[in-house]
C-alpha cells in the first residue's frame, strides 16, 4: 500500500462540519496515512482565526493589557468543538497549563503554535490516528533552516511506528529546545516536508481545495524557514 500526504487548511478544520469532511476525505482513500493540519480557521466572515486570537493575546501580554476575554473565546471555541464531536481529549488541563505560562516573556512563537497544536489533537483523535507533535519532528538548525536529514529521519520513524500520523503545521523545534514558527505558508511546508518523508509512494500529497506538490518540485525557499512572523497562513 502507498502513502499519501493530506494538508488540511483553516478553514478546512474550522468546525464540526468541517471536521466530518475531512474525515469523508480521509475515510475514502486508506492510503491517506499522513495529515497535516493548521490552525482552526474562521467560520464564518466575522469569525476570527486561531492564530489571530493568539497572537492578539500575545500583543496584550507584552502591553500589560489583559487578555481574559480573549482567552475565553479560544477556550469556548475549542471546548465546543471537542464536544460537538464526542471527543474525550481532557483538552481543559492542557488550557489550564498554558495559561499557568503566559507571561510577557513567553515566546510569541510557542504561544501561537497552540492554535495548530489544539487543532491537531482534536483532529486526531476525531481521524482515528496517531497524534505527532510538529516540535517531536520537524528540526529547525541555529541558521533557522530545516534539518531536512533529522526531519525526515524523525517523520519516517513516527510513521513505522504508528502507522497512520497527524502532524501540526507551522512550526518545530530549534536546538535550543524552543518552538520556532514557519514564514508565510508554513503548514504547506511541513505538509512537503512530509510528504518528502514518506516511506513509500510518489503521488503528490492533496489538499481538499487545492493541490499540495510533491516534494521533489518544491522552489529550495519552501524547505526553509522565514524569520518573519506572520498573523495568517
């Protein structure tokens, strides 16, 4: 059996009926084996991204400006989402925890990556497959760039050991332990990351709404990190 890798997008995870496409997509091809998922998206046009939430809560925290309401929406969104489905992920503890961390001194890009995190572990477990975190596998050097040879070796293994893996986009982990968030794009690129990694089968990883290229064909730029930070993907 070959492998094939799925990005799924914001607006692709943004709620309940979302999810349940995504997982008609997935169902339907048993060769979808890799996912990889951004950060929940708007659900409607006065709805707000995940990642701009968080973002916003970090502007606040660098202000001394409180962000409780803010923090409340993202609570409520994810703890809706989670139970519309059925999921049993005790996402409460782990909200419970960040929020135990937040201070003006975290880093802006451990504290948007949430959005891709949360996002993730519902979609998991709501999929059926392994949980990875982006930071267990997607290695960043001092320079910023891709360890591409640690990458791959790391996805590769996941995938053996799994059989079937989710992994966020957008972000990894430096040497130095800390959470690095990719440029523009940057779920696209953990998904030809991926992709690049995958054990077995040439076919081009998919999109629900658009084509994701192998790897092979990526511009060398796709396969580095940015140092600009970004407030959407």
């Amino acid at each position: 059996m070959g492998i094939k890798v799925a990005k799924f997008g914001g607006s692709s995870v943004a709620g309940p009926e979302q999810f349940q496409k995504v997982k008609a997509i997935i169902d339907a091809d048993p060769e979808r084996r890799v996912v990889v998922s951004s950060a929940a998206g708007k659900r409607s046009g006065d709805d707000h991204k995940l990642t701009d939430l968080l973002y916003l809560v970090h502007a606040h925290l660098t202000y001394g400006v409180s962000c409780e309401e803010i923090l409340h929406t993202i609570e409520q969104r994810l703890l809706e989402l989670r139970d519309s489905l059925g999921l049993r992920y005790e996402i409460e503890k782990d909200l419970a925890a960040l929020r135990s961390r937040l201070s003006r001194d975290m880093s802006v890009d451990e504290l948007v990556s949430r959005g891709e995190y949360f996002t993730s572990r519902l979609l998991a477990e709501y999929l059926g497959f392994a949980f990875v975190d982006a930071a267990d596998v997607i290695f960043f050097g001092l320079d910023g760039q891709v360890d591409r040879e640690k990458t791959d070796a790391a996805i590769a293994s996941a995938l053996a050991r799994h059989g079937k893996i989710l992994i966020p986009g957008f972000y990894g982990r430096l040497p130095t332990g800390r959470i690095k968030v990719m440029s523009r794009g940057g779920s696209d690129i953990t998904g030809a990351l991926a992709a690049a990694a995958r054990a077995s089968s040439r076919t081009p990883a998919r999109s629900p709404t658009s084509p994701l290229p192998s790897c092979g064909s990526w511009p060398s730029w796709a396969l580095r990190s940015s140092t600009r930070t970004r407030s959407s993907r």
